[in-house]
C-alpha cells in the first residue's frame, strides 16, 4: 500500500467514527512549498484536537499485522509504522497559556487548531496539508512567508516556544543545516541567554544524534551556529566537531 492509498484509508477510518478531520502537518507540507518532498517515509498528523489519540488507537486495529508497529512515546504522541512507513500521530501538546496569549495578541477565538499549530516549534513546521495532499494551508498566516525567506522562527516568542520544551534547541541546529534556513536572531538571542537548555530535559542519545545530522547535512552552518548561541560548552564531542572544538571552548587557552 503506498502513502496516498494509506491516507485515504486513514481519512475514511476518521470519517467512519465521525472524528475531526485530520491533516498533514510539519516536514512534508514545508518540503512541498519547498520543491523538496522527494521519498516520503514519514508524516505527521493531526486533527488539533484529542481526536487524533483515538484515531491512532484506530488506525492501529484497521492495519493490525505483521508489518505493523504501534507505539505511544514519552511525550504523549503516538507512532505506528505500517511497511516502513512512520505515520506521527500529535500528541496535541498545547503550550501552557497559549489560548490567553493569542487572545492578547488579537485572535479572538482560537480555535483546537490554532493551540496546537501555534505550540509547535517553528512556523515553517505550522502548515497543514489534506490527506490528499492536494491543498496546503497556514493557519498561523506565518509560515509560508518564512519558508519563502527561509528563516527559521518560532511560532510564539522564543522564550516560550524553546523554554516550554528545551528539546526543540538541538533541532534548531538540525533544521537549520537540513534546509539551508537562517536562524531568527531571537531565537539566537534567547539560546544564547540559556546555552545550558540544549542539554537539559533531553537525553545525551537525542542530542548527539540531531547535531551530528546537522554536521552531516551543514558542517559550516552548524559550527557557526554553536558559537552564535554560546553552545560550545554544552554541545557533545563528537567526532565531527573536534577540529573546531578546543578552540571555542571558555578558558582554553588554545
């Protein structure tokens, strides 16, 4: 079964059990504004609501087989792959007080939807796709313009976005090196402020494994990056960062 065959099955399972409707979200909307959604092995969904929790479950029973695998993660979403295709399903996180802080910034009425788009990390990751894949929208009116710069922001102040969830500071390096984007000189500002935050609340595995993809994909942009935000003291030796490590480091007299 190949994706648009899969997402059609998973729009008539949602359909069936009258759930909100589900969309695309994060990497694969951004690549195709992009002209970069190439080979598609992984896609996120959500349906802004804790309808996509059930849908999951659903999902999971209407696939169930041998090349089938269900997982709920830590952090509240859950993941089936199903032929080798991963299929992330939201865990619906919303940023503590996020519907008072758009209420203040003007949007009256925020919908599900919006809690959760404007929760994510960043705006290029806020787009919302059809299952289909006919029909890109963006809800929060901010990403697409910054796919078009190529800039990397956060959907609300940097303060909030990185410091509700610290992991989201190694995929700066990450996302940044991956699509060539520059890095909004808030979030640059903030990250400097709290260079302790690429560690905390993330595992060592998770961290090494984002900044060497970063290296892989942009040496250049990645070093460059780690001395813009006061990394070098927190990020870990990892091969491809030890010619450019001693000297950076505070107090080395390299």
């Amino acid at each position: 079964m190949n994706l648009t065959e899969t997402l059609s099955q998973i729009s008539k399972i949602s359909s069936d059990n009258k759930l909100s409707e589900c969309f695309v979200v994060g990497g694969l909307p951004r690549d195709k504004v992009l002209g970069q959604a190439e080979k598609i092995d992984d896609v996120d969904l959500t349906s802004g609501d804790d309808n996509i929790h059930y849908l999951a479950k659903e999902v999971s029973i209407a696939f169930k087989g041998p090349n089938i695998n269900y997982k709920l993660l830590d952090d509240g979403h859950a993941q089936i792959i199903i032929d080798g295709l991963k299929l992330d399903f939201s865990s619906n996180f919303n940023i503590p007080n996020v519907k008072n802080m758009l209420i203040k910034a003007g949007l009256k009425n925020p919908s599900s939807m919006q809690l959760e788009l404007y929760s994510r990390d960043f705006t290029c990751n806020a787009l919302l796709m059809t299952l289909d894949l006919k029909t890109i929208s963006d809800p929060t009116g901010l990403g697409i313009q910054d796919i078009k710069k190529k800039l990397l922001r956060t959907c609300l102040p940097a303060a909030v976005t990185l410091g509700s969830d610290n992991k989201r500071v190694a995929r700066i390096l990450y996302l940044a090196a991956k699509l060539g984007f520059e890095v909004d000189s808030e979030i640059i500002g903030w990250v400097k402020l709290h260079p302790e935050s690429l560690t905390k609340g993330s595992t060592s595995q998770y961290v090494i494994k984002k900044i060497k993809a970063a290296c892989e994909h942009d040496i250049k942009k990645t070093v460059k990056l780690i001395g813009e935000m006061n990394l070098w003291n927190y990020v870990p030796v990892i091969d491809e960062l030890e010619p450019y490590l001693l000297g950076n480091l505070k107090g080395s007299n390299v």
